[in-house]
C-alpha cells in the first residue's frame, strides 16, 4: 500500500513538470533534414518540412540556417564527417581508389536522393579541401601524369553520382511496382528485356541478338564493380606518360 497522502482539497492542483526543450542546433536541424529527404524525398524537402520534423516555427530555422541552400550544402558536408582517406600508397592505389568509391557509393546510397544533392555540390568548401588534397595526392604519389590527377577525380565522382542517382530511381520504381499493383519483379523484368533482344531481327541487330542473354544479366554491386574497373584500368594506362 501505498504511504502518500490524498492531496487535501484546499490545495492547489499541481501541473505536471514541462520537460526541457532541447536546444535548437545546426546539427538537430541537418538530422531532421535527413528524416524529411528518407520520407519525402529532395522535391519534398522544404524549410517548413524541416520546422514540422522539429516542431519549432520555420523563422527559428533561420537564426541557425540562412536558406534552403545552405541547408543542402551542409547535408553534403555531412556524408563526410569521421571519413579519412588513408595515405596514399603508390603500390596500392588503384585499390584505394575502388575503396574510396564504393564508401563514396555507400554513402551517396544511405539517404534517399542524396545522389541528387551531391550533382549539385562540389567539395571545395573549407570543411572538405582536406579530402579534395588528399585525393589528389592518391593520384600524383602513384605517378599518373598531372593532367589526368587534375580531372580524375572528376570523373571518379561524375561515375558515383551517375550510378547512385540511376540506381536510387530504379530502385523506387521497382519497390513501387511490387508494393503497388504487383507487377514484375527485377528478376522478370531482366527476362523479359533478354527475350525481348534475342526476338529482334538477326541481320538487323546482330550485336544486340548476340549479347541478349548478357543484357541486364549483373547485380548492381557487379555493374558497379565492372564499371570501376574500366575507369581504374584507364587511369593505370596514363602511368608510362610524362608527368608533366
């Protein structure tokens, strides 16, 4: 049984405690940022959807936010807090450079159209200079000549983008259509595609009759493992050219 008294009927009600309000950060807002982009999706992402997350009015968004754009441009800084890339290995760097992409891949890949917003972004604010030098030291100290270190993490970062974006539609429009009116699988529609080729006129299109039953045939890990080879293998066929 229980010792506390009954409160006497002269006293007055007492409230609850109000819980501490949490103090409104840049980093509460980024995360709350994250939650609306995995739910809504970049069109759906707005500075009153930010606020609505939060439960705070958009105007509190402002004393810490300035725009919407800075708002994304912090989200893109954010994929890289706690990454160090490790010092450059001139016996090692093409594997660096596949481990670099398929963090890079991970990463573009943990949020819903982080893809997007990273086409939009370049790294070269004060917080990620230190990547962008380090990267190209990955490049230089393996010996590749300076013009192709000057652009090849260009097209290291135009491959992840472009990969990450195509595989983020294809997988909505998959999860869609099995969640939706029950239409084919990834796995029946890669059969249907392969049959489709096969059926085509042989004198017409002998290349694409001839690889039909390789069309659409890999993983996405596969595609994207292929497709770093290629650009790695380029990258390596540089190394007997002058430096300069």
């Amino acid at each position: 049984m229980s010792d506390a008294l009954p409160q006497a009927p002269w006293e007055r009600a007492r409230r609850p405690p109000t819980p501490a309000r949490v103090p409104l950060t840049r980093d509460r807002i980024v995360d709350a940022a994250f939650t609306v982009l995995d739910r809504e999706g970049l069109d759906g992402l707005s500075m009153r959807q930010v606020a609505a997350e939060l439960q705070v009015a958009v105007s509190a968004l402002y004393a810490h936010v300035s725009a919407k754009d800075e708002l994304l441009e912090l989200m893109y800084n954010r994929m890289f807090v706690g990454y160090e890339l490790p010092e450059p290995d001139p016996e090692r760097w093409q594997e660096q450079v596949k481990d670099f992409a398929r963090q890079g891949r991970a990463r573009l890949l943990a949020h819903r159209d982080m893809a997007r917003i990273s086409m939009a972004h370049v790294p070269f604010t004060s917080e990620l200079l230190p990547h962008v030098e380090q990267f190209l030291a990955m490049f230089r100290t393996a010996g590749l000549p300076d013009r192709i270190s000057a652009v090849a993490g260009d097209v290291l970062s135009t491959y992840l983008d472009g990969f990450t974006l195509e595989e983020g539609i294809w997988t909505d429009r998959m999860r869609q259509e099995e969640d939706g009116d029950g239409t084919a699988s990834w796995q029946q529609r890669k059969s249907e595609m392969q049959q489709y080729f096969a059926a085509l006129p042989q004198d017409r299109f002998p290349h694409l009759t001839a690889l039909a039953h390789l069309m659409a045939d890999e993983t996405q890990d596969q595609r994207f493992e292929l497709g770093l080879e290629i650009i790695v293998r380029g990258l390596a066929s540089y190394l007997d050219e002058p430096r300069d």
